[in-house]
C-alpha cells in the first residue's frame, strides 16, 4: 500500500532497487541529489505514477520505450544531472499526462525526433546534452509549452522566432550555445503577437541585431544575448524593463549613448556588459546590483571619486582592461559585501588605499587584482587577523618595500603574485603557514638571499606555480622543499580527480564567477594563464645566482609541464632522474655549469618535451640522438665545446651511437657472422690469389711478368723525368743488359 517514497538528499549509493517497480500503489517517488548508480529500473508495475525525480545522481544506461508506455498517469519526469547516453525514446512525448520532462545534463545523443500526441506538457529541458541536428518542427506543436531550454546542445541550422509568436503561454526560452543561427523578421503585427516572456536566452546564436519584439515586452526579468555579432548602441528601451533582474550583452560590439544611465534599472541584479566597445565616463551605477563587470572596454576616464557610494549591494566588481587613470578611489571601501574587486590593467597610480587592505577583515573579501597598473609605494601592513583573501594580484606595478609580514594571516590564500614590482625582500618564509598556497610569483624582484626556509617542515605543499625567477637568490636548490611539493608529485589520476579552474564564485553562479589569471614563461614565450588548471605545473627559477649541484630527487616532480633553471651557477651532472618527469613539455637548463654527458634517461623518458635547451654550459659526450632529442635545433646544444653528434655539425669520434635503456642489447649479436662483410673479404682473398698465385709457383710466369712490369717502369719513369737523348741511351744500355 506504498504511496509515497521520498529519499531525496540522502548519501545513499549503489543501485535502485527493482523491486520499487512492483509498488503498484506508489504515486510520489523521489531519489534525488543521491549517489545511485546503474540502470533506471523498469515501473512498469506502478501505473499510478505521478512523478518521479532520480535527478543528481549518477545513473547510467540508456531510458528504454518500455519503461514509460503503462505511465498514464505520471505528470512529471525528472532525471537531470545523470551520465544517461543513448537516444530520447519519442515515447516520452505520448505520455498523455505528462507535464515536466527534464533530461539536462546527462550524455544523450543523436537527433530528436518524436510525434507529439499530449498537448499538456508545458516544460522541456534538453539543454547540456549532445544532441544535434536541426530543432525538431514537431517542437512548435507543443501548443501549451511555457518553459523550453535547449542549450548547451550541438543543434545547428536556421531557426526562425517568429514560429514561437503561437505560443501564448511561453514565458521561459533558451536556445544558447549551439550551432543554431537565429532570425527574427520583423512584420506589422510581429511584435505586439509575440507573447510576453520572463526570461530570454540567446547566447550564441548569431544574432545580428536586437530581435525588435522586445520593444513590446513588460514582464522581462533575464535578458542573455551574449557573445552574438550584435553592432551599434544599445537601444534606449533596454533601460525602460523596470523589473528586469538580470542583463547580460557581453562579448558584442555595443556602444552606449552618454544620457543613458544604468540607475534607471532600479531593481537589477547583475550587469554584464564586458567586451564591448563603451568609452567616456563611467556612468550612475544601479544601487540594487550585486555583479557589475564593465571589463574589456574603452572606458576613459578617471574612477568617479564617489562610485563605492553606489555599491552597497555589490558582491562583484571588474573594470579591469580599460583605460581609467588616477588615483583608486577611497569610497570602494564603502562597499561593505565587497567579494571580488578587479581593476587590472588600466593606468591607475598612486598608493593602493590602506582601507582596501584593511577589508581583509571582511571574511567574505576574497579577490583584489590590481595587476597591470602604475600603482608605487608599500603594501600596508595591516592585514587581518581573520583575512579571507583568496587571490592578492599586485603583478606589473611599482610597488617597493617588503612583503607584509600581516599577510601571513590570509590562511586561504591560494594566489599571490607580486611579480615585475621593486620589492626588496627575502623569501617570504614568513608565510609558510598558508597551507593552500597554489600560485606563488615573485618574478623580476630584488629578492635576495636563500631560497630554504628554516624549520622542520617545508612549505607550501599545494604549490603548483613557482615563479623565482629574474632576482638575486643565491645557494643550492634545497632538496627538502623539492619533496615537499605534493602538489607537483601527485600521480595522474589523483591530478585528474581534482582537475578544475583555480577561482572566486562570488554569487553562487559559476556563470559570473573570478577566474584566477597569472603569467609563465613557457616554449620561450611569456603567456598568460587566463585559466589556470589545478593539474598545470611549472618551476622557474631562472637568472639568479644559485649554486651547487642539481638535486638528484627532482625527479619526484613527476607532474611538472615547465622547468626552468636557466642563467645561474648550478653545476655538477645533469641528474638522470630529470628523465622521470614524462609531462614535461619546456625542458631550460642553459647559462649554468653543467658538466658530464647528457644522460640517456632524458631522450628517454621526456616524450612530451617540445622545448629543450642545454646550451651554454660544459657538457661533453655524444648527444643521445633518439626520440625527442633528435627534433632539437642546434641551438639547443650550442655552447657546449664537447658536445658531439646527431645535430651537431661536430662528430663523434666513436661511431657507436648511445642508445636508450630501453632497446636490449644482447651481447651474443657480438658473435653472430655478418655475411656482407665476409663476403667481401673472401672475394678479395681469391682475386688476390688468381694473380699473385702463379708468380710464386710457376717460375717462366714470373719471369715473364717482372720483364713486362720492369719495362713499363723504365718507359713511364725516364720519359717523365729524362730528356729524350737521355731516355735512348739508358733503353740502348738496358738492351745490352739483357743479353748478358
């Protein structure tokens, strides 16, 4: 007599069991937000059905036609968020009850195609599949649909809005990010017919122009048309929607006229108009946004000194990549819910403003980038005890003094970059306590001193990106911190279990969140790391003045994309271990002291490696000319007087080429016969024999061959170098010779 089973949000995993099925009674069953795997078990006995929610789970297997046919009754489908492949049975359309059918997220594949025989089903959500080809026409006959979202698919071909101008009930639709080219041809009565809508998705969908029955919408609340080919200003009657809640026109080419002014969206949310083409002044800012990003434009001005007085309500905060100049205004600090505040790369100067550091003790101030800017003096030391900065990015910038001995008490941080600065300062051990510390850039510095911290343990475990380089450190490369990396030594299916984006959600969407950037020196080349993956390594420790032998356990590394230890005074042998870090793609060891052959472990085992330079040290020996190594331009060896082979115009002296461990060499190929060369010799031992044979052994024959090589002699010898009188007398005086 089971009627109802809710077991929603409940760590259960393991299957579903079957036996659910034979409940024939059961009306209501939720599973939801789970950890079930396996198949969807067949219902077929449960014909009083109502709905059913599996969603957020992982279920695998395909949804079979069978399943669903004896559901008259069930009204509502939810199995969202699963890893379900295959295709969408056309079943699901005939149920004759059904209302709600949610399969987003989850693996289906393949065209949709069904024949539609309810006319009650008013939600479909497709989106983030894989389902491809053209929207369905059948789609349009879905009179009653109020939501429909086919995002995140592979659909392609024309699709034309006019089509939905049918459906009164619509309120809610979504067809970004597919291959879709969306049109809207504007006729007399197109506009007032189209029916009013709360939400409006249409990210890329190459758009052209601003679909013009928008003009006739009074109950919008979500407008997304970003990254669409969409040119000109931004039409007066966007800033008339008084209840919109969200506006995204990002990566267009918009401008904005100057009398408009964004405080008219008195009830907005979030603003997103990054990567546009607006200039001038920044405008009036709307009092209620949470999320304001005006980044990627040409804004060019200086910061209005009063703007933090209208951010009381913003958690996000980005002009970075503009043009504004001046000072950083004071008034930021006014926003008390402040989580991520991006100004980079603009031309602001002046000191950055004490109260600015001062918001650490905001447990909630997460991000400051002011990176790519002319901002000097010192970094105030007046960090909070209970700082929850996660990203402090102060690369390119003038600033001077030392590390801030305060900043030690921001024990969630996982970014700092000071790098290109004027700073003078040792390694700031002092922050050793930062377990999550994943990005560390000191480059271009007047650092100095060591690069060992004193204590017991070493710091740093989650270190991934070191960057030293272009200071004045001095010693050995301490072998202690090298095995404390643990985040440059996990195996690869740890680093892939945990692969994601280092980042700042601000708001609880992913879709407006902070995506940590920072810049490596890689294949030669500055980039930088707009995303930087958790499994993306790198070491750079180049143009200082450290010392002593490579450290022979770097080879626990193993996760390392990038190693630099160019222009110091390491010495000693290259270690064979280096050969252990397969992922390794920009190998730079140049402008040291290394000595000894390259050992064989490195053609060996870097099969990754793209990027190879050893010059301008002291190796000698052959070059190990296999696999990678024998791709590398000269230049990678040059400088290096012993070094010989492969590349190199300098041969070996021994014709024995080195070959890696891999390739067995069995000694008994020593003492197998080589047919060719034996071949030869034994030809040249009988030609020689057939001639020099009779002359030992037959005494008239030889008298006869050394009579004619004797006259050839006289004739060729005395003709060359005696007169020709001369040559007569001497051939007249041998005659006589012979007769005696």
């Amino acid at each position: 007599m089971l009627s109802r089973i809710d077991l929603s949000s409940c760590n259960f995993n393991g299957s579903i069991p079957n036996s659910i099925g034979n409940l024939t009674q059961l009306v209501y069953l939720d599973m939801s937000v789970n950890n079930f795997t396996g198949p969807i078990p067949s219902f077929s006995m449960a014909k009083n059905l109502t709905e059913i929610n599996l969603s957020h789970n992982d279920l695998t297997g395909k949804i079979h036609s069978l399943i669903w046919k004896d559901l008259l009754k069930l009204v509502t489908l939810d199995l969202g968020y699963n890893s379900l492949e295959g295709t969408i049975p056309d079943s699901l359309f005939s149920l004759p009850s059904l209302q709600l059918l949610r399969l987003s997220n989850n693996q289906f594949s393949g065209r949709l195609e069904f024949n539609v025989s309810s006319t009650l089903l008013n939600s479909l959500d497709l989106s983030s599949n894989n389902l491809e080809g053209p929207v369905p026409t059948s789609v349009f006959q879905l009179k009653g649909l109020k939501v429909l979202s086919l995002s995140s698919n592979n659909f392609s071909g024309p699709f034309q809005l006019n089509k939905f101008q049918q459906w009164r009930n619509l309120c809610n639709l979504d067809l970004s990010y597919n291959s879709l080219s969306v049109e809207y041809i504007e006729t007399n009565s197109s506009s007032s017919s189209f029916p009013q809508i709360t939400t409006l998705r249409l990210a890329s969908c190459n758009l052209k122009t601003f679909p013009y029955f928008l003009t006739n919408q009074s109950t919008l609340y979500f407008l997304d048309l970003s990254q669409n080919q969409i040119h000109g200003e931004i039409p007066h009657w966007i800033w008339q929607f008084y209840d919109l809640i969200s506006l995204n026109l990002s990566y267009n080419h918009l401008m904005m006229t100057p009398e408009v002014a964004l405080f008219n969206l008195s009830g907005i949310i979030t603003v997103d108009l990054r990567s546009n083409q607006l200039e001038g002044e920044l405008l009036d800012l709307p009092p209620s946004a949470v999320y304001l990003d005006f980044s990627m434009n040409n804004f060019n001005s200086a910061m209005p000194a009063s703007v933090g007085d209208s951010l009381s309500s913003v958690y996000f905060f980005s002009l970075s990549s503009n043009k504004f100049h001046g000072g950083i205004p004071q008034s930021l600090c006014k926003a008390a819910y402040l989580q991520v505040l991006d100004l980079s790369n603009n031309t602001l100067d002046g000191m950055i403003p004490q109260c600015l550091i001062e918001m650490s003790e905001n447990f909630e101030f997460g991000v400051l980038d002011v990176r790519g800017n002319k901002l000097s003096g010192t970094i105030s030391d007046t960090f909070s005890g209970n700082c929850g900065l996660q990203t402090l990015n102060l690369n390119k910038n003038l600033l001077e003094g030392t590390v801030p001995r305060s900043l030690g008490n921001c024990k969630s941080l996982e970014v700092f970059d000071i790098g290109n600065n004027y700073i003078e300062d040792t390694l700031p051990c002092h922050l050793r306590s930062i377990s999550r510390l994943r990005v560390l850039v000191l480059r271009s510095n007047k650092f100095y001193g060591s690069i060992h911290c004193e204590g017991s343990n070493a710091p740093w475990p989650m270190l991934q990106i070191l960057d030293l380089a272009s200071n004045h450190f001095i010693g050995p490369l301490p072998r202690k911190s090298l095995s404390a990396w643990k985040a440059m030594t996990n195996n690869e299916d740890v680093a892939q279990s945990e692969l994601k984006h280092l980042e700042f959600d601000a708001i609880g969407d992913t879709q407006y969140r902070y995506l940590d950037v920072t810049t490596v020196t890689m294949k030669g080349q500055v980039m930088e790391l707009r995303k930087i993956l958790t499994v993306f390594t790198s070491f750079d420790l180049s143009c200082n003045n450290l010392d002593g032998p490579i450290p022979d356990n770097i080879g626990i590394l193993n996760s390392l994309y990038i190693l630099n230890l160019s222009h110091n005074a390491f010495a000693g042998q290259i270690p064979p271990s280096l050969g252990k870090l397969s992922h390794l793609e920009s190998l730079d060891l140049s402008s040291n002291q290394l000595s000894g052959k390259i050992p064989v472990q490195l053609a060996d085992g870097l099969t990754f490696l793209s990027v190879l330079n050893l010059s301008f040290n002291q190796l000698f020996g052959p070059i190990p000319c296999v696999k990678q190594f024998g791709t590398f331009l000269e230049a990678s060896y040059e400088g290096n007087k012993g070094l010989c082979g492969c590349v190199l115009k300098t041969k070996c002296e021994s014709a024995k080429p080195s070959l890696p461990p891999s390739e067995d060499i069995h000694l008994k190929s020593r003492h197998l016969i080589n047919w060719n060369f034996l071949s030869a010799e034994l030809g040249f031992v009988f030609g020689f024999g057939i001639v020099i044979g009779p002359l030992i052994f037959w005494k008239r024959w030889s008298i006869l061959y050394y009579k004619h090589v004797d006259d050839i002699f006289f004739r060729i010898y005395l003709q060359l170098h005696l007169g020709g009188q001369l040559y007569h007398r001497m051939l007249a005086h041998r005659n006589v010779g012979r007769r005696y």
